[in-house]
C-alpha cells in the first residue's frame, strides 16, 4: 500500500501550498493556537474552488476539552450538514466525556450525519485513559482513521504505542501518526510503526504556514 501524507492547514495559503508541494490530503482547520477547529465556511468554498485533493474538515466548534454542551454538540451537527453540501470529502472530530472517555452515542450520532463521508477522530483519542481499548470503541462507531500520537506529547514519543496500536487497528482501521511529525524523523517513525498514512502541519518556523520544501521532503521520504 501506497504511504500517504495529510498536512494540516490552518489558512487557504497553507493549503495551497500543501496541494502544490504534493500532500495526498488536507485536514482543513481553523485557530492553529488552539490546536484546530471548525474552518469558516468563505474558507472551505474557496478552498474547493482552488484545490482537487482529498480535503477534510476539523468539526470542533472551540479550544479546550472535547466534551461539549448540547449547543456545541447541535452545531457541530448543523457544520456536517452544511459543509457536505460544500463537496468536501470527509470529516475530523472527536468527542470525549466528562471521564475523558469516547462519548459512544455523540461520536455515532455525528458520522451518521456525515455518512457517506469517511470521519477521522483526532487527538482526543491521546487523552483517553487507555488507548488500546479506545481503539476498539472507534472501530465500533465507524471511524475510518485514527490520528494519534500514540497518548505521548509527539510521535516520538509515542513511537512504542503506534507500533502497537498499527498491529492492533489491522485493516479495520487506519492508524494515522501525527504529532510533531517533520522530515527529520519520519523515516525513522515510519520504519518503527510501518503505519501508511502520515499528518503533519510542515511547519517550521515562525510564519505559521506550511512550508513547501519540508512537504516535499516528507512525501520523499515516504516514496
């Protein structure tokens, strides 16, 4: 199978760099500072009128926890609806409780609304008291993809988890690492985990745009 490489964008020159550079997706967001969430829709028309590769949307209505109230929860549904409509090609969410455990019925509710689009769960999944048994409850729910750190603070770190979890997701379900994912240590991630599809930012200084060349760099080291 192919190795493949998603860049996080968090603005429409981010983005067009990335589809310029060779990424094989897009993960569409807004608010890099608070780590990602829900894009405004002026930026995800133009973003289709402007790019032809697979683009995903981060659906997280504000910074913070991931267990939201019933009016965050009703909007991150209403986003779904609104964006399908966009001809976007999937979805990025996560939903925790107040344990810091998968909110079952929620995280269901929201890929029913996104069906027939494939829907990622983000990094929530690191915040999870165990892992390897939240892995099993998204392959339940009907995830397609897992971005993970492996629960450690970057991919690194993480390293042992994400072999691990890669083992134990099969081809149920796509182990995405991401993380502090860069050109310096990709290989040596990809060696380690022999994961197939990859998430970065490729960002690598203080212009908070992805960088081109390191986008480059990444997709050849992934060939």
């Amino acid at each position: 199978m192919k190795r493949q490489l998603e860049i996080a964008c968090f603005d429409l020159t981010s983005a067009l760099i990335a589809h310029e550079a060779g990424a094989d997706r897009i993960e569409l967001c807004a608010d890099l500072q608070e780590g990602g969430t829900t894009p405004a829709w002026e930026l995800v028309m133009e973003a289709r009128e402007r790019i032809d590769i697979p683009l995903y949307l981060m659906i997280r209505p504000r910074g913070g926890d991931f267990n939201y109230s019933e009016d965050e929860f009703e909007q991150m549904k209403n986003d779904i609806v609104t964006f399908k409509r966009l001809g976007v090609h999937g979805f990025v969410f996560g939903v925790l409780t107040e344990s810091q455990e998968i909110d079952l019925e929620r995280n269901k509710d929201l890929i029913h609304f996104a069906y027939p689009l494939p829907c990622t769960f983000h990094r929530a999944f690191d915040r999870t008291k165990d892992i390897y048994k939240t892995l099993e409850i998204l392959i339940d729910c009907g995830f397609q993809t897992v971005l993970t750190s492996g629960g450690a603070a970057n991919v690194i770190e993480g390293m042992s988890a994400l072999k691990k979890l890669v083992a134990q997701a099969g081809d149920r379900i796509c182990i995405m690492p991401g993380g502090g994912l860069r050109s310096l240590n990709i290989a040596q991630l990809q060696m380690e985990t022999q994961a197939h599809f990859y998430h970065s930012s490729a960002i690598v200084d203080n212009t908070m745009i992805a960088n081109a060349a390191e986008v480059k760099a990444i997709k050849r080291l992934l060939d």
